[in-house]
C-alpha cells in the first residue's frame, strides 16, 4: 500500500468559474482496491426509488445568490449512495465516537449510524469507542447493535460517555489498527473535527484502507460552511423555557429584570435565534456584538429606560459575551479545559450584579433582578423532532460516503443538500453572527436595543453635550 506526506487539498475546476473543492478517496492512495455493487439495489425499500444513486458529478454551491456574470463558483460534493462501494458488509468494522461538550441528537446520530449501516449495507459489526478520543487506548469498547440502540434517541447525552483532551494521534491510530476497524465515525466539534482530520492524515499516512468521517455537532452553531449543526433547533427551543421564566418573574414585580445566560463562547447564535423567537427580551448580548455599560447609549442607561417604560425587562446573555470587560474588573486566570478552549468567566453574574449596584448606587428605583443560568439544561435533553430527522440524514450521509470510499471529510448540510466536506473547510474558520447582516438588524429592530458599537464610535465626539435618542439607531 502505498503512503506519501500529508494531503493537499483537491480541488476541481470548471468552466465558468466552477469549483469542486473534493474530499479525499481511497483510491487517491490505494491502487487497484476492489468495488462492489451496491446492495441498496436489492433493498426492498429503495427498489422504487428513481435515481437513487447520486450521479458522479453532483455538487452542491456553496453560494446559492448568484448575478447573470458571476462565477459558478465553489461547491462541494453532493452526499448520498453510489453505485460502487468499496467494502463488502461483513469486512466492515465500524467505530463510533463522541468528543467534546454534549449537544441535544447525539444518540440519534449514533443509532441511526448502527441502523444505517445495518439496515441499507448489511453491517454487523460496529463498536462504541467510550468516553471520547482517549477512548481508543484508555477504555474498553461497546457492542453496538440496531436492538442495543433502539430508543437512546429519547434520552439526552451520549451513551458512549464523551471527554475532552486526550487526543494523541499515534495512540489513536494504533488502536484503529490494533482492533481492525476500517470505518470510523467521529462526531464532535471544532475541537473534534480537527483531531479527526489528524487521524485521516496519519491513516493515509500508513496507507490503511480506513474511512475517517466526521459528523460535526456544536450546539454554538460555530461550525463554518455549514446551514447549522444538529441540536441548535433543539437548544433554541429549550431556550424558551428559560426566557419565559425570566419574563413571567420579571412582570410579576415592580422593576422586575429577568436576566438569562446561554450558550455560545465565541458565536451568539442561540442567544439571537432565542431572541427573535421569544419577543420577550429585551436586550440580548453575544461576543460577536461588544457593548459596554456605563455613560450613554450604554447597557445601564438603557435598563434605567425599559423599566420606566416597562416596568420590567428581560435581558439574553451568551456566555462568551462581554469577556473582556469581565476580565478588567475581575482577576482573569486565562485557565483552559482539557482540550485547550478557554475557560470563560460568568458573564451572567457578573452582569447581574453590575446591574445591581449600578441601582443600589442610583437609591432612585428598587429592582428584583433574577439570574436564570440554564445553559446546561439547554444542552443535556434529547433533540426534537426536526433534529432527529437531521441526525437521521447525517448519519446516513456519513455511512454511504464511506461505503463509497471517501474519507477525510465531514457530513454538513449546504443550502438545505447533504455534502461531504473536506476537513481543512471545516477546521479554518469559525461561523460567527455577522453583526453587519440582516438578521442582526432584524433582532436590533425587535428589541429596539441601542447599537452599542454605532454609539461607541459617535458617542466620543457627537454625544458630549447631549445622548442620542433611540430613534437615532
Ligand atoms: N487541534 C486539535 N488537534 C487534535 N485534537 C484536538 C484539537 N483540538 C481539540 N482536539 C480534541 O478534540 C476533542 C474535543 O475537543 P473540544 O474542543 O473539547 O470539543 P469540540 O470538539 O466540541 O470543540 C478533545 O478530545 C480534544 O483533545
Ligand atoms: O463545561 P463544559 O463541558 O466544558 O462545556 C462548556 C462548553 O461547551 C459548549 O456547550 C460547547 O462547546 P464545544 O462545542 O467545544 O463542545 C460551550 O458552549 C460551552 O462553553
Ligand atoms: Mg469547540
């Protein structure tokens, strides 16, 4: 078998400015691996399906607004069954694995990977690798079969235990050898997904026929190039429960202020589609979007107002907002978890009391300030109805792919399609709020909270004399 340094990128062009940005395959290092025909023909349940292998060429666009001149531009290879595969059913031997913090469809995704595999290729034999990466050298392994996972889709968390740290690639590999697994599943997020792209280039490496396929979960929908992650619907929707609380606490008293902390370290995306969706907040704060809190136009001067409005108001954290004016007034310790991410302070105390003094110190309004943090509530129950039907799609995404052959790449839906992903897309960037997007304008004009960074900037100079007016945003 053959073995060479790391991958590059595959990359496909076309006329008219067309480019496939590809997902490595057996057969770029494997020579002469033998195919078979796929056994969904003879599967009663597809038999009817017109076309139901995908055609060699299908891609999807990445970008889907076009002008009549403009380029075709990038797009990625369009999941789904081949007619070609290269294992037979009982040579597979499937792994599975959870990495990283918990996200509501992750035991879908797991069963629908052993049902899948069952179900539409005739696979056996798949194991649960337990408690994360570390899992593959540090513990012993699951059987896992369509009886054994038959309703963990109702219950939050994973069965297979997660973690974070651990990852030694060598360590990993050895134990892919060692066991003889030849398809691994790795579901996890950023964090994950690039320690998966180290397994790929070490098993390419070794020249194994070994399918790394990553399923990306991130409950901060933080992952780039993809519409959003499975869970996200999920955690938005139990957001809800949490923001009415605050609001029904928040009305029941004179100046009553509800504040609610959510998830989201570096991306708002649960805190702003919670916000959109619940129409009872009033401010919501996310890293992509700095505020600050005293003077005009700022946080504090705004709360002041929506309770003499109001009477009460209910304000949205997510967690990673405001970090760096949490780390000027606290001692930061710069701590990091296992895998190396940040540990971040907590901004919805830390906001809460702010707020607190900043009327205590006022003497002229009494407020009833409550702090909701329900953001691992959010994160722990089982995903709803429409995340499992996503979780479904991936996980059966996942399985054609690397029943086709196709390795290095994670599943992500693309303007509403399955794709395969090639890692290097997933792991380079990070989705953010745009906060100069239309969605970000349709939250300001829903809460009719200040812009805080248009004040910042013309406050300095303009608003000496006189703070601007709410209107002025
Ligand atoms: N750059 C990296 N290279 C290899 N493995 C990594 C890398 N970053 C994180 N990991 C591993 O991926 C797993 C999950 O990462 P983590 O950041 O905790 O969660 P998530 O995948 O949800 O972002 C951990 O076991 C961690 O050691
Ligand atoms: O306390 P834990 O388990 O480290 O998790 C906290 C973090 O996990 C998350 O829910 C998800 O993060 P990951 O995607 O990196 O797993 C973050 O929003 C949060 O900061
Ligand atoms: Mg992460």
């Amino acid at each position: 078998m053959g073995s060479s340094v790391n991958s590059k990128p595959k990359v496909i062009k076309g006329p008219a400015g067309y480019v496939l940005e590809d997902v490595p395959h057996f057969s770029d290092y494997i020579p002469e691996l033998p195919t078979h025909s796929n056994p969904l023909q003879d599967n009663p349940a597809y038999s009817v399906v017109k076309q139901y292998f995908v055609h060699v060429d299908d891609s999807v666009p990445q970008k889907i607004i076009a002008h009549k001149e403009s380029p075709r531009g990038v797009h990625f290879r369009r999941a789904g069954p081949r007619q070609r595969v290269y294992y037979e059913a009982d040579e597979v031997q499937a792994a599975i694995v959870t990495c990283g913090g918990l996200c509501p469809g992750l035991n879908t995704v797991i069963r629908e990977l052993v049902c899948g595999l069952n179900n539409m290729y005739g696979v056996k034999k798949v194991m649960g690798i337990n408690g994360g990466y570390k899992g593959f050298y540090a513990h012993n392994t699951i059987a896992l079969t369509p009886k054994s996972v038959n309703d963990i889709h109702k219950r939050g968390g994973t069965v297979l235990g997660s973690s974070r740290g651990g990852h030694d690639t060598t360590k990993i590999v050895d134990s892919i050898q060692d066991r003889g697994i030849n398809q691994v599943y790795i579901i996890g997020g950023d964090g994950t997904q690039r320690g998966a792209s180290r397994i790929f280039e070490e098993v390419r490496r070794r020249g194994l026929k070994v399918a790394v396929v990553g399923i990306p979960k991130t409950i901060d929908n933080d992952i780039p190039v993809i519409d959003k992650s499975f869970g996200f619907d999920t955690a938005v929707e139990e957001a809800q429960r949490a923001i009415n609380a605050a609001h029904v606490e928040a009305e029941s008293i004179e100046n009553g202020i509800g504040v609610v902390k959510l998830m989201g370290r570096y991306s708002g995306f649960i805190a702003m589609y919670a916000t959109l969706a619940s129409r009872d907040v009033d401010c919501c704060l996310i890293p992509e979007s700095p505020f600050y809190l005293e003077g005009p136009g700022g946080l504090l001067e705004f709360v002041e107002r929506r309770l003499k409005e109001n009477g009460h108001m209910v304000v949205v954290i997510a967690e990673g907002a405001g970090q760096e004016l949490v780390s000027e007034s606290m001692q930061s310790m710069a701590k990091q978890d296992a895998s190396g991410n940040k540990l971040l302070q907590d901004v919805g105390l830390w906001i809460s009391h702010k707020i607190k003094d900043h009327f205590a110190k006022l003497k002229t309004m009494t407020i009833n300030l409550k702090y909701i943090d329900p953001t691992y509530m959010i994160r722990a129950v089982p995903s709803n109805a429409s995340d499992n039907v996503y979780c479904t799609l991936l996980a059966q995404s996942a399985v054609h792919g690397a029943m086709a052959g196709y390795t290095g790449f994670t599943c992500g839906l693309v303007n509403g399609r399955q794709t395969y992903i090639p890692f290097y897309r997933i792991i380079e960037g990070q989705n953010k709020v745009i906060i100069t997007d239309r969605m970000w304008a349709r939250l300001l004009s829903s809460t009719n909270q200040p812009s805080f960074i248009i004040h910042k900037s013309d406050t300095a100079e303009e608003n000496k004399e006189e703070p601007p007016s709410e209107s002025a945003k």
